[in-house]
C-alpha cells in the first residue's frame, strides 16, 4: 500500500460520464432503426391456467398488424431466461411461450405491429380463453402433497442439481458440519427465530430493451440492455434455433441493472420477429411490465436456530431458508446457496453448523438476480439474531462482532461445502478491515452515547442499529474474462472488454488499470465495451466479479503489451529488456539517460523495422472470491403514536481492498445502501387475492427521492487484497446487505420491539408497539 | 398533425398523432436525451425546460404546443461545449448510468436560474422529481451545490 500509483486509487472522472451528461451517448431505444417492428406482449391475468384457446384473427385484421406470437408459432425448448454460465445452475422450467401460464403476468403471446400505438390496441383484440386451475400462493405449503403443481416432468436440472418438480422444489441445499445435538446439549439458551425477507424490484431507471435487426451482411444484430451480452448470443442461439454465428450481441450504455438485467428475457421475442419478417425488431417494457411481469428480488423465510453459552460463544446455528421462487426457478439455487455461503463463513469459529435451503415454487412473480443475491435476505436475519444474542447476554454488539466474525489468514468450512450450485472452493481470507469499519461506525453514529439511552423528544425516541455482512468478488472456478488491447501510434490504447459497463463505471475502473500498468494518463485509453464481435468474452456484469476479475485479465493483458513496448524499445536503443525503466508515456534507458516516447517505439513498431501490431489478449479465471466487508450503522427515530419511522443517518464503512476509483466505490456504496433504506422502509409488492402485483408504478412502489433521504458518510476504509488486482476487491452489491437489519436493530433500541419483517411502514410499526404495549 | 415550436434555439416543424405525448414527439424527432422511464410523471427521466418551467415531458399532449420554447438537456450544453452544472455532474462523480442524468441535469439547471445560491434542502426539493436508483443522490447533490458556486464565479 505504501506504493504510489499514478492512476489506482484516484478519483478519475467517469469517461463516459460527459457523453451522458449532455445526452449525446445513447442508450438501446435511443437508436433509430428504419422500418421497425413494434411489439406488446399480452399477459396472463390469472395466476395459474391453462390456454384453451388463442384467436389472433381480430388482432391479425387490424391495419398495421404484422404478426401474433404465441406457443401455437415459436419455438419451443426448455430454457432458463437467467443469465448465468452453461451450462447453468438453473432449471429449465421456461419456454418463450407456454400453453399453461403460471403467475398473474406470465406472459402468453406478443402482437407485432407497424406502431407502438397499433401493437398497443391490437394486443387488446387477441381473444384468450384459459381454463383456471387452483394456484398456490404460500411458499410453505408449496411442498405439501396436496400443493398444485407448477411443472411438469419434463422440466430438469442442465447441472443435475437437486430438484423435484414433483414437490414444487426448484433447489434444494442441504449441508453441514460437527453435532447440532452436542451443540445444542453445551447451549445455556436457545435462540429461535424466524426472519423475513419480502419482494423486491431493481428498478432500473431504464426499463429493459432490446432492438434486433439484420446488418448488411445478413448478420443478426441485438442492442440489448444487458449484463450479460455473451449469455444473450448463447441463450438467443439457443432457444431461437438461430447460428450463434450469426449474432452480434450489441451492449451500448445501459441504464442500470442490479441484477434485473441479467435475464434474457426480451432479447429471444425480438430476434424472432426479426428471423420471421427480416426486419427490425423493437420491445421496450413499460414501467408497468417491468414491475409485473420481469424479475424480481427473491423473498427467502430464514430461520435461525442457535445455541449460545453465557460467554457469547456459539455452539451451534441451525439455517432454515426457504425461497420463494414463484413461478419459474431463475436463479433459485444460486440465490439460495448464497443466502448461506455469502452469510454463515462469517462466523467461522462455530463447530457445528447446518444449513438446510429450499426453494419451491408458487404462483407469483418470479425472482432472480438482485444485487446482494440472496446475502441480503441470510444478513437481513444473522444480523437481527446477532442484536437479539447481545441483549439476552448483555453484550456489546459492535464488540461481539469483532470477537467473532473471520479474520486474515481464517477460513470456513463453508467456503469448501457451498458455491454456486455445486460445492465450493477452499480458501483464505487475506484481507478483513472489519474491524476497523465497526469502528468507524460506532464512532460516527455515536454508538456509546447513544445505544440503550432511548433519547426521547416529545412522543419521538431514537435508537441506533449496526449491521455488517460481507460478500465475494465473482464466483471462484467459473467465472472467466478476458481484454484485448492493441497499441496505436500516437501511444493511446484500444481496450476492448466483454466487461458489462451497466453504469457502475467499470470502463472506467479497468482503464485505470490499464493506464497504471503503462503509465499512461486515463485518456489514452480507448475503452470499448462490449460487442460479442469485437470484445472478447466476459460473463458479464454479475456477482460482484467485474473488478476483480476482469481487472485481473485487463491487468494481465497490459502487462503484456508493456513487455513488447519494452522489447520495442530495447531493439530501438540497442541495448537489453532487463536495462530499461517504464518512464511516463515511454521508456528510459538510465545508463544512457535516453528516452523515447510511445508514439515513437509504437510508429517503429509499424514501420521502421520488424514490423508488428503492439497488441496482446489476456483471459482470468480466478480460483478464490475475496469477501469485501462492511459495516453499517443508522440512527433512527421513531414518532410512538404514528409508529412512522425516520431514518436520521446511516453510515457504511467498506473494506473494497483497494479502491481503484475511490469516488465510484463511494457512489457504489451509497447507491446500494439507498436501495437498501428504501427496501427496509417503502419498497414491497402488494397482491390482490388471486396474486396479482396491484401497485406496479412509482406512484405505488415508493423508491427514495433526493428529499427523502438521511443525512449519508461513506468510508472507503484503507486495505489491500493481495489477490486482486493492485489490491482491489468488489463493492457492487455489499452495501445493499446491511441497511434492513441495522434499521431493525435501531428501531428496536428506540422501541423495544423487534420487526421480522419489513418494510418498516408506520402500520407495522405502530401495531408492534400497540402488541407490546398490550403484553405489559 | 404539425405545429413549430423552438427547440434549443432553432425552430422546428414537430409532425405528431394527435395523442401523442411530448415525450415521444420529442424521441422520434431524434431528441433521445430526453428518456422515458416511467410515463407517468414520477421518474423525472424526460424533464425538459417549457417556456422556461420545468416540466415532464411525457405529462403533455404535443397537440397543446404551438410556439412554444424547448430546452433539453443536449440544448443546455454538448459534448463539446458543456454547461458548467453537465461539467459538475462529472467531475463530483454525480453520473453513473446516466439515464436519469439529462432530467437531473435539467432539473438543477431550472432550480439554478430561480435560486443561484440554494440551500441542500432547497437543492433536494428541487430535485424531488427526479428518480435515480444508482447514485443515491449524495453526489448528485454536491454537483448541483458546485454547480451553485461556479455560476456564481465562486467554485474551482
């Protein structure tokens, strides 16, 4: 660390963030394709039925109506729309169309029409008759023998993972180590709760799109917001029965995803309308569908279980989750196996440990990826069950923690038993300032003034909550990214990544990589990202891997050019590699004080002598995920008449390894840690009875405005990974874990009383307090 | 239908169906700074300048333009001639997507004409009608305060 970088660690402006400040970098409906094809999906208003009947004919007779799409006209193979790696770890339970529709908002067919405004009425027209059967909306009677069944057999597993259709279980987790019954037997108390974590939707400011059009070379084109281009070509190649050949998936800049955007779920609908007229294609949701009708965060029901001595020590902890998938099953064994493996390695010191995780289907809406990826539910119960262990044992919380959670050069059983769909890799924590950002928040909240004091003003009280987690950096053993760069004359760079830029700044943070292995200034670098044409392959913009492994791969390739610069420029010095010192933007020779520049070893390299393109590809593969850690604490008041909560200050300390760009870890942190307020406080999904979402808008799903929000400190707190790349790990998804248990935590310091479930409405609140009243 | 408004200072013949919003009027006629995130006045994505009032594009009928004065984000400053509260965004690091940035933009730049020198409260009201999911606001803030004092010949 002591090392000094002239780009690491710098608060770099965003490249592209000029470009999108005056609006002049486009987004995928900002480009204009001639002679495009609208569409509008027709969904299911029941949650669980079969289709008797499609007629499309008064749809088909309208002016401008080109096309209806339906099981009865496309193709029909089993698929996972999530995004994962192949093959992956999710069932294949989904066909682009059905003849059974399975949630209130399942989809049954598409109208493709000459205007948005004639798909619009025509998608009306098309008459559907459905022959309703009895549907399941309680995920723990989603395994009883009488339990309808979402699927049939003929769904199954490409991993061969554990799964029963039969059962309605899409996953299923069973694991663990040591004696639960000898850890039970040296227990003084048993602590058993249950703890709740609800529906969610990512809420991209930009809603999902895709165009799709045939290039002058009969190529077919797809601009999709996406996190995950190569997934797209494979999954399009696929389930379109189209040569992968023959797709260029296009990723241009894309208005968030958090998870929401690594599902291929337009892209296959717009390139079949493409295949079958030879025209483009356009599908952009509205904020309506992408609330009903695309994916969701999971709500898991964690049960803890623990036995604790009088000293603290943990004899044993016992996970019971269970995750409702809804309909289909994307994502819901990784989701799962991360609300264990993401979650219990925190407290490795436990001997004996079981964690059993299911996930079964129902008729509601289905969940997938989300920022946090199942760590946000397992947190949203260790951290209140952590709080509840203190106060029975009269411990200090941010102590406890300390004495406790994993330490460098630790490791967990867990790490070994659990990955993501199969069993896990073994490995060391190298880096953990956990400590160190406990400090930071007990110290900034006031902690020790504060905690138990129940500061009363009028019929207000405040009370403070921590909460810390950790999370990974990629998934060890299958993700995989590469870069490719070539050098030009003047001494700038192409940097080409299958890196997913999805707003997070990872263009950005990898050229920063770049330029620091080559000593150059950020703007001589290049940065295209990604086109399956011309970047090479990255899994994309998920589990928290960008930085550290596709900044490994960017690191490594670079350091690959930097080596042919240097041969370069020894042939042009007459002397050897080994002589020869990196000099800003060139090479020195310090025997004979020369120096030449970039521009000039790169034009040697093109035209003088030996002639050849300065340029190299790098791939990474990485065998280990270094959790990044943090801690976060709030301040809460709570009004005891209206039980209205008001969050007054929350603050996150993170240990990222280093910060690449310490100003885009901050804004990752504070992003995610608002996502993660407004999910404790306002953010749910309200059902009607027969489980149809009744306030998909932004009128009815509140998310924060800036007038919303508490007063906010972000602490990138000093560390370095020593695998990563110059010290980096990941901070994507961490700071969305802690902001619902530590809310919980404070309320129940100002209150007394302790919530399972959020979000904390005034409702929920009052009524607790009212219940605890009525108990004394 | 047709009726020729100014947009960003050049007057333009807008062609448009009856019941058609301003948003997508100004879409099609290649203005793609202004963006659609929800279409139903919450989100603050297709903020754009009328007659000098900042207002959500996709709440009005175009039918109900005639001579009116447009500014878009893309009219207020470019690429290559930003205006100083786009520069701010990027250097506070106030941009991240960037989908919700041109309505922010626009947003800070109307509360900026009115109140040169605003309070954070007066700043986070003002920017209450616009939704961002991946900054969580606290930088977005600081650009328009540095914006604040720029214009006022105050800041770096």
């Amino acid at each position: 660390m002591s090392k000094t970088y002239t780009s690491i660690g710098k608060a770099e402006k965003k490249i592209d963030a000029l470009a999108l400040a005056t609006g002049s970098r486009r987004f995928v409906d900002d480009f204009e394709l001639k002679d495009c094809l609208h569409c509008k999906l027709i969904y299911s208003p029941h949650a669980f039925a079969d289709i008797i009947k499609i007629d499309e004919s008064p749809a088909l007779a309208m002016d401008g109506v080109v096309d209806v799409l339906s099981y009865k006209n496309t193709p029909q193979i089993l698929h996972t729309s999530a995004g994962q790696g192949f093959p992956e770890p999710s069932p294949y339970d989904q066909y682009l169309f059905d003849k059974v529709v399975r949630f209130a908002g399942d989809r049954v067919a598409m109208v493709v029409a000459e205007s948005p405004a004639i798909a619009e009425t025509a998608a009306k027209k098309v008459k559907i008759a459905y022959k309703l059967r009895k549907a399941l909306f309680d995920p723990e009677r989603a395994m009883d023998a009488d339990a309808p069944k979402l699927h049939g057999k003929e769904c199954y597993t490409p991993i061969g993972a554990a799964y029963d259709p039969q059962r309605n279980l899409a996953a299923e987790v069973d694991l663990g180590f040591g004696d639960l019954k000898e850890g039970e037997e040296a227990a003084d108390i048993v602590i058993d709760e249950t703890y709740k974590a609800h529906y969610g939707s990512h809420c991209a400011i930009e809603p999902h799109s895709v165009k799709t059009y045939f290039d002058d070379e009969g190529r077919l084109v797809i601009l999709a917001s996406t996190q995950v281009p190569f997934h797209v070509r494979r999954i399009v190649a696929r389930v379109c029965e189209f040569p992968l050949a023959k797709i260029r998936v296009i990723k241009p800049r894309i208005g968030g995803g958090f998870g929401g955007k690594q599902e291929v779920l337009l892209e296959p609908l717009a390139a079949l309308v493409s295949i079958r007229h030879k025209r483009p294609a356009r599908l952009v949701l509205s904020r309506e569908e992408v609330f009903r009708n695309s994916r969701t965060r999971h709500p898991v029901r964690v049960r803890l279980r623990s036995g604790v001595k009088k000293d603290g020590t943990i004899t044993f902890l016992e996970m019971d989750s269970l995750l409702n998938s809804g309909a289909y099953g994307s994502h819901a064994l990784t989701v799962l196996s991360n609300c264990g493996s993401k979650v219990l390695p925190l407290l490795n010191k436990i001997e004996n440990m079981h964690f059993l995780g299911r996930s079964v289907y129902t008729n509601l809406p289905v969940g997938g990826a989300y920022r946090g990826y199942g760590a946000t539910q397992g947190y949203f119960a260790l951290n209140q069950h952590l709080d509840i262990l203190c106060r029975r044992l009269d411990i200090d919380l941010p102590e406890y923690i300390k004495k406790h959670h994993i330490r460098e050069g630790e490791t967990s059983k867990i790490f070994e038993a659990l990955g993501e769909g199969k069993t896990g890799v073994q490995q060391f924590v190298n880096s953990c300032k956990l400590d160190e950002c406990i400090d930071i928040c007990t110290r900034e909240i006031g902690w020790y003034g504060k905690r138990d004091k129940k500061i009363r003003s009028g019929d207000k009280v405040r009370g403070v909550g921590l909460a810390v987690a950790m999370q990974g950096s990629g998934i060890p053993l299958v993700d995989m990214a590469a870069a490719s760069m070539k050098m030009n004359e003047d001494g700038s760079f192409n940097l080409d990544i299958g890196a997913t830029d999805i707003g997070t700044g990872s263009d950005t943070v990898l050229a920063q990589i770049a330029a620091e292995v080559l000593n150059v200034d950020l703007d001589a670098m290049i940065v295209l990202s990604s086109d399956t044409d011309r970047t090479p392959f990255d899994v994309g913009a998920y589990a928290s891997s960008t930085t550290y492994i596709s900044g490994r791969a960017v690191r490594k390739c670079a350091e690959k050019i930097l080596e042919q610069i240097i041969g370069v420029a020894a042939e042009m010095l007459e002397t050897s590699s080994d002589k020869l010192k990196l000099s800003h933007a060139g090479v020195k020779d310090p025997a004979s004080g020369k120096r030449i520049g970039y521009p000039e070893i790169c034009q040697y390299a093109m035209y003088s002598a030996n002639q050849f393109q300065i340029q190299a590809v790098a791939s990474e593969f990485v065998e280990e995920s270094p959790p990044p850690f943090i801690a976060q604490a709030v301040e809460v008041e709570v009004d005891t008449v209206t039980g209205a909560v008001q969050v007054l200050k929350l603050v996150s300390a993170v240990d990222c390894g280093q910060a690449i760009n310490p100003k885009l870890a901050e804004g990752q942190i504070e992003g995610a840690a608002v996502n993660g307020i407004s999910y404790a406080m306002t953010e749910e999904y309200i059902f009607s009875g027969n489980g149809r979402m009744i306030n998909s808008s932004f009128k009815n799903y509140k998310i924060p405005t800036a007038a919303d929000l508490p007063e906010m400190k972000t602490v990138v707190v000093p560390s370095h990974e020593p695998s990563g790349p110059f010290g980096a790990k990941s901070v994507g998804e961490i700071g969305i874990n802690c902001p619902m248990p530590a809310i919980a935590n404070a309320i129940y310091d100002a209150v007394g009383v302790r919530l399972y479930e959020a979000p904390f409405t005034p409702e929920k609140v009052y009524r607790a307090i009212r219940k605890q009243q009525e108990v004394q | 239908m047709k009726t020729l408004v100014t947009i960003n200072g050049k007057s333009i013949e807008l062609r448009f169906d009856p019941d058609e919003t301003l948003l997508h009027t100004l879409r099609n006629h290649g203005y793609t700074e202004v963006k659609s995130g929800c279409e139903e006045g919450e989100c603050g994505a297709c903020l754009i300048l009328l007659n000098g009032k900042a207002v959500n594009s996709c709440l009005i009928f175009t039918a109900t333009l005639k001579n009116d004065n447009i500014l878009t984000a893309a009219g207020i400053g470019t690429l290559h001639e930003p205006h100083i509260i786009q520069q701010a965004f990027v250097d506070c690091g106030a941009v991240q997507c960037g989908f919700c940035t041109p309505g922010m933009v626009i947003a800070g730049y109307a509360l900026l004409q009115d109140n040169p020198d605003p309070s954070e409260t007066e700043i986070r009201k003002a920017l209450s009608g616009n939704l961002c999911r991946c900054t969580g606001y606290v930088k977005i803030v600081e650009a328009v305060q540095e914006a604040s004092k720029r214009l006022r010949g105050e800041g770096s």
